[in-house]
C-alpha cells in the first residue's frame, strides 16, 4: 500500500528513510565517480530523451490548437512522436519492473520499498499513457473522418500530455536519486 508520502501525484520528492545512500552519493559526484559507468549514463539519458519527446508533443499540440500549422503535417508528428513517446516509456518501465529492480533488490534488500513506490509511479504514468493513446489516436483518425472536431481531441492530448510530463517530472528525478547511488556503491552495471 502506497501511503501519501511515496504517492507519485502528491510527495515532494525521494521520501527521506530512502535517501540513505543518497546522503553519501550526492547527484552532483555522480559523474565523477569512478564508478559511474556508461550504462548509467545511457540510462539516464533515456529519461532525457522522453522529457524531449513529451516536450515535441506538447509543443506541436499547441501550435496545431493556435492555428499555426497545418493539420495533415501535425497529426503526422504525432503519430511519430506521440509513438515513440509512449512506446520507449512503456518499454522502459517494463524493463525496469521486470529485469532491473529485481537486481538491484537483490543487490541491496535495504531499498525495496523505494522500488515498490517507483513501480507504483509505473501504474499511474501508464494510466496516463493509455489516455493519451486513445485521445492521439482518435485525433489522427478525425483529421481525415472530420476534421472540425479535431480541436476538441488535441485539446485532450495537450492535457494527456501534460499530466505525463507532470509525472515524469516527478518520477525520473526520484527514481535517479534512489538508484544511482545503490549502482556506484555497489559497483554495479561497470
Ligand atoms: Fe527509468
Ligand atoms: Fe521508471
């Protein structure tokens, strides 16, 4: 059970009794470590990357619900875009729940609980890709079927859009904090 404090919708950010390693690996001696290995590195540019795509989806919803751009070349951008968007999330997470928290939990039990909230974040940041699936896709079919009530869909999209970066906003930064420093303490993904 997910209590208010670890609830990706309403915490402030890595729950205090979680931050037990991250007092002795602060995020600023991250890059320097010697343990700090390009596989983390590439993990986290991974949550770099989705913030860049949400962010292209926002953007193009925006500028499509203030008429300024063409309606065929945006739903073509979002069915790239808002692709990639929420397959490479789901995909990670997935991976994330499935192969990479059971090694770190074994690596070090001390942090399940950590683990159990981000995977609670997984459930709500999917709920909120799957309301941007259908809204996206409702969008792109409209723009052909009929286009005078595709203003109504993007406005939806722009929400769903916003709610994930909103979580995402919140979830990355936490997950980054509890993991990082159990990978360069224990040495691990070198
Ligand atoms: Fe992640
Ligand atoms: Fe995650």
């Amino acid at each position: 059970m997910i209590g208010m404090l670890e609830n990706l919708e309403t915490r402030q950010g890595l729950p205090v009794e979680m931050q037990t390693l991250l007092r002795d690996y602060p995020r600023d001696a991250w890059p320097d470590h010697p343990n700090f290995a390009a596989s983390i590195q590439n993990w986290l540019g991974a949550h770099v990357m989705f913030g860049r795509l949400a962010d292209i989806v926002e953007k193009d919803t925006q500028t499509q619900l203030d008429r300024n751009s063409d309606l065929r070349d945006y739903v073509g951008r979002l069915g790239h875009f808002g692709n990639l968007l929420v397959a490479n999330l789901h995909g990670h997470h997935t991976w994330e729940d499935r192969n990479y928290f059971p090694e770190l939990s074994r690596a070090d039990p001390r942090f399940d609980g950590g683990l159990q909230m981000l995977e609670a974040d997984h459930e709500v940041l999917d709920a909120g890709l799957q309301r941007l699936t259908e809204h996206a896709n409702r969008t792109i079919q409209l723009a052909t079927l009929d286009p005078k009530q595709v203003r109504e869909q993007a406005a939806l999209v722009l929400q769903d859009v916003r709610d994930v970066k909103t979580y995402l906003g919140r979830h990355l930064p936490d997950e980054e904090d509890l993991i990082v420093p159990i990978l360069l303490h224990h040495k691990m993904r070198g």
